[in-house]
C-alpha cells in the first residue's frame, strides 16, 4: 500500500503544531492566513491527500452522491450526468456513477452498494425491468435522500424530475395529424416504466380529439432500444397493405432507429411511403439518411434540475416532495415529410 503524507509530517516540516496544520487545511478559524498559504503550499508540495473516510466518520457525511442510470448507450443519460455532475461539484460533492444496464436484480445490487458507501443521497433513473419498487420504500424508510430523474415512480413520496412526456407525445402526434396523417401507429415502451405510459397516452389523447378512431393493432409493444423498434416495425408492415400505418410515433429516438432501418430493408422510403418521428432528440438523428423528427429533451437540465433538489434535501434546505416538469420542444426535421 502506497504511503500516505500526513498532517503530522506537514507540521514537522513547518515546525509547527499538528493542530494548526489540520485547521489549515480543513479551513478552520484561528489560523493567521500566512500561515494557512504556507500549510497548503508544503501539503501540496509533499503529494497530502485528505483522508476522506476519517473526515466521513467525524462529520459523518461523505460528501458523495449515487446516480444511478439504467443504460449508457444512447446520448440522453451522458448528458443527464453532465448536468448532475456540473451542480454537484460546484456544490463541493463528487459522484459515485453506477450501470445497471436496464437489469431489476443489478439494480437493487448497485443501491446496496451506493448505501455501504454511504452516499449522501441518491439520484435514480429506473431500468425498464424494474417491476418492485421495494428496495426504494426501504430507501425512504432508512431516510436517505432520494429523487427519481426521468423514469420515476408513483406513490412512493419521493421527488421527480421528469420531462412533460404526456403533453410532448400528443405535440409530435398532433404535428402529424395536422399534415394529413390519418393511419398513425405508435411503438410504444415498457408499460411498467411511467415515461412510456405518459407517452403511450399522450398519444392516444392526440388522436382521440381528432375523432379518427384508434385502431389497437397500430400500436405494438417494443421497448427503448434499436432492436425492439426493428421488431415493432417488421410487426407493423406485416399488415394487410390497407392497414399499415402511414406514420409512426416512437416512443424514442433509438426506437426510432430500429424502425427506420425495417422500414428501409422492406425496400419502402422515408418518409414518402411511411413517415416517422421519435422522442429524445438523440445525438444521431440529424445524422440519419433521413434526419429525423423528434422531441428534444433538456437532458442537461434534468441532470441539473435533479442534483439541485438532492443537494437541497442532504442539507436539509427543503423538505417539500415536488414534481419539477421540463418541457420539451419539438424539432422538424425530414423523416415527418412535413
């Protein structure tokens, strides 16, 4: 194990006390300034690193904050944590980033261990499997500081930060309406994940207000990933010619994708013979062959928005249980043929 300097040798150095060494460096009063610029110009010099885990035990805060999120593939979550980790380190906290790599079971093995680290608080994203939100009523009940960002959950009292994902879905659905669209199908995510339900209904309140009748088979189930939107489509253009849809809504931009690429393998155009749009604004959808139009989504905002509320509940600023919305605006691009 590689040797630690400590405050000790510091004040030997100096020819000082080892207490006015340690006030200096923790920025303590009763230290004249000379020699608070002298302590922290010989620890730097000697390589000193802070113990941080004594520090923990006495202030009993580690000034550390999990962020939990459930894939890092696609562009949204990079630019989630960006926002997240911004705030936080401004704040004098550090981040401990955990995957779960949209798995139930590594999930709830990742906030055990974010607890034994004994984080300060926690910033979760769900995975699509999570089906039993236990492991989070025991987070509430411990009384460690908890917000959901994006995919959130119900019913548990705890703060949210999410996107207007109902009213932005009936936006996108209603953009195509308002072009003359009429079969329209939706591929649609996880009913168990709130986005995708806020999506799916969003959606249907879209064409409902229009009176064109909903038909059920246009809206099949797929996920949030490239492959579940290729299957959701190949499903869709396996219809009778007069049932396929005219336009899809994907619940997401890599959804989207997925659709995309079925729909040009079946030799059919974008958007001349089916139009699309997806949600997210992912980094690649001004890139497709097709640019593609989406919701775009403040990513950043979010991460940021959700690490001001934490930092607000760890240092007890607030107490209120809040659902911060974030409005999405739609970007048209080529793919709605608009």
């Amino acid at each position: 194990m590689p040797k630690r300097v400590t405050a000790k040798e510091i004040a030997q150095a100096l020819g000082i006390s080892t207490m006015t060494v340690s006030r200096a460096l923790n920025n303590r009063p009763n230290v004249d300034e000379k020699t608070r610029q002298k302590v922290l110009e010989t620890a730097r010099k000697m390589g000193y690193i802070p113990n941080l885990i004594a520090k923990s035990l006495v202030l009993r805060k580690t000034s550390t904050i999990g962020v939990v999120v459930p894939e890092i593939t696609h562009s949204f979550f990079p630019e989630v944590v960006r926002g997240i980790e911004e705030v936080s380190y401004q704040a004098g906290y550090h981040i401990i980033l955990a995957h779960t790599n949209e798995n139930a079971q590594r999930e709830i093995s990742v906030i055990h261990t974010l607890i034994s680290k004994q984080v300060d608080g926690l910033l979760v994203s769900i995975s699509q499997s999570v089906e039993n939100f236990e492991i989070y009523q025991q987070v509430v009940q411990r009384g460690l500081p908890l917000v959901f960002y994006d995919r959130c959950v119900k019913g548990l009292g705890v703060n949210c930060v999410r996107l207007d994902d109902r009213e932005s879905a009936a936006k996108i659905t209603r953009h195509l309406i308002e072009h003359g669209y009429e079969r329209i199908a939706h591929i649609s995510g996880p009913q168990n994940v709130l986005i995708s339900e806020m999506r799916l209904k969003g959606f249907k309140d879209a064409v409902e207000a229009t009176g064109i009748e909903l038909d059920e088979r246009l809206i099949v189930p797929g996920g949030f990933h490239e492959e579940s939107g290729y299957r959701a489509m190949q499903q869709l253009l396996a219809l009778p010619a007069g049932k396929r849809p005219r336009a899809v809504v994907a619940v997401n931009d890599p959804a989207a994708f997925g659709a995309m690429k079925a729909i040009l393998e079946a030799g059919l155009r974008i958007p001349q013979d089916v139009a699309i749009v997806g949600f997210s604004d992912d980094i690649r959808a001004e890139l497709m062959v097709s640019p593609l139009t989406t919701i775009r989504q403040n990513a950043y905002e979010i991460g940021r928005r959700a690490a001001l509320k934490l930092i607000d509940l760890i240092e007890e600023k607030s107490n209120s249980v809040e659902e911060i919305v974030i409005h999405g605006e739609l970007v048209v691009r080529h793919s709605c043929g608009c």
